[in-house]
C-alpha cells in the first residue's frame, strides 16, 4: 500500500517528487532552488530536518511511515539592510 505525500507548495519544487510512496520506502527529495542570502526550512509532519546539499541541491531524506505525511518548505531572506 502506498500513503500520500502532501507538499505545502508545490510539488514541483523538488525535481524528483512523486505523489505517494510505499511505508518502509527511502524517499529522497532534491530540492534544487537555492537563492544566496536565504534561509531555508524543510520539516515532515512538523519535524525538522537537517538537509544535505549536494551538486542537485538540498536533499530531504526520511523514511516513509505507514501514513499520510505532510512536507513544508519554508524560507526568508537573511540579507540584512544596514541603511543610514
């Protein structure tokens, strides 16, 4: 049986999303949209993970449960204006 993955964005975000895996499953996401002066967040089901980056990008690894999950990318600017 395979659950759903819910992506808070847009699937299209990570080059090599698909919409369900199998419980037990390694799922790796790569999410290539890397901007300078970014923070970025990714958690599943409200855990955050540490991510690695990789030539493709940022890359999301966890094992799939025997449910539903939701993935959450978030993100700011961390450029700081020093104006006068």
């Amino acid at each position: 049986m395979k659950y759903k993955v819910h992506y808070n964005k847009n699937k299209s975000c990570f080059s090599n999303a698909k919409d369900s895996y199998r419980a037990g499953e390694q799922v790796t996401l790569i999410y290539p949209f890397i901007a300078t002066d970014t923070d970025y967040s990714f958690s599943v089901d409200g855990a955050d993970y540490k991510l690695t980056y990789t030539d493709r990008g940022y890359e999301l690894s966890f094992v799939m449960p025997d449910h539903e999950v939701s993935v959450n990318v978030s993100w700011r600017n961390s450029m700081m204006y020093m104006g006068s």
